[in-house]
C-alpha cells in the first residue's frame, strides 16, 4: 500500500512539473536571429515596418537586412543592440490590435494565423482570432494583446 502511495505521488509530481513547463514554453516569446527563417520572422518584418523600417523586405529571411534593422531598433528603444530578438525586442515591438485596425502590425497577426495578409483587421480576423484563443485557453475577445501575441508566435 505503501509502495503504491509512493508511486502515485511520484507520477502526481511529474505530471506538475511536466505540465507547468509546457505552460511557461507556450506562453515564451521565441528567440530569432541571423539566419532564421519562416512565419516568425515575417512576422518580425512586418512589425518593423509597422514601427518605420519601410525599407524592410518582408521574405520571412532574418538576413542581414533583417539583422541591420532588427539593432537598429534595438538601440532607438534603449535595449541591448545584439541584433537577437528575444523577450525584450517582442515587448517593444508588437501592439495591441483589435478590429479597426489597418497596419502592418496586423498583416503580421494574419500571416501567424494562416489568413489573407491585407493589413486590415476586420471581422474575418477578429473571428480568426477568437477561434485561435478559444483553441489555447486565452481570453477569447478577439483582441491581440501580448499574451495572444505570445501564443501565436509559438503555433
């Protein structure tokens, strides 16, 4: 009976442990950088162009273009200028997005959710958003703030 109790508070403090690891990864912010590639960092291009770098390709490459811009930032915001995006470049990066909204910023919400990029965020994105929140146990309102942020930059 012993051994039994014993065996069941083992597993009871994995399942913790394994369980509450998964939580703080979900809700991480993704480390990119030089030579990174994919939906992340176009979301990271679109959201430097939404903050002035208009000059920025969007590809979904972090090259040196990507690199420049990405420590450019970083010095006008008083951050570490290592050309890294970690949780601190995201913090001053992304913005709360809500329907209304026609920016760049949101092309970058679209292009995490699978969804036509055209920087509008109507109802088919305030839906898409919903639906994606609901999926992950957030607050479903349809409104992108840094814990959806967060979320999506990691699905």
């Amino acid at each position: 009976m012993k051994r039994n109790k014993r065996i069941i508070c083992v597993l009871l403090v994995l399942f913790t442990v394994l369980s509450s690891s998964v939580l703080v990864n979900a809700a991480s912010w993704p480390v990119l950088k030089r030579g990174d590639s994919g939906v992340n960092v176009e979301s990271l291009q679109y959201l430097l162009v939404s903050k002035g770098y208009t000059k920025m390709k969007v590809d979904g490459t972090f090259g040196d273009e990507t690199y420049r811009n990405v420590k450019g930032f970083q010095t006008a915001r008083g951050l570490e200028r290592d050309g890294i995006v970690g949780a601190k470049t995201w913090e001053k990066l992304i913005v709360t997005l809500k329907r209304g909204a026609k920016s760049n910023a949101v092309k970058a919400v679209q292009c995490q959710l699978g969804i036509d990029e055209d920087g509008d965020f109507g109802k088919g994105t305030e839906s898409a958003v919903k639906v994606f929140q609901e999926g992950h146990g957030l607050k479903v309102d349809g409104i992108v703030g840094p814990t959806t942020w967060r979320y999506l930059l990691n699905y």
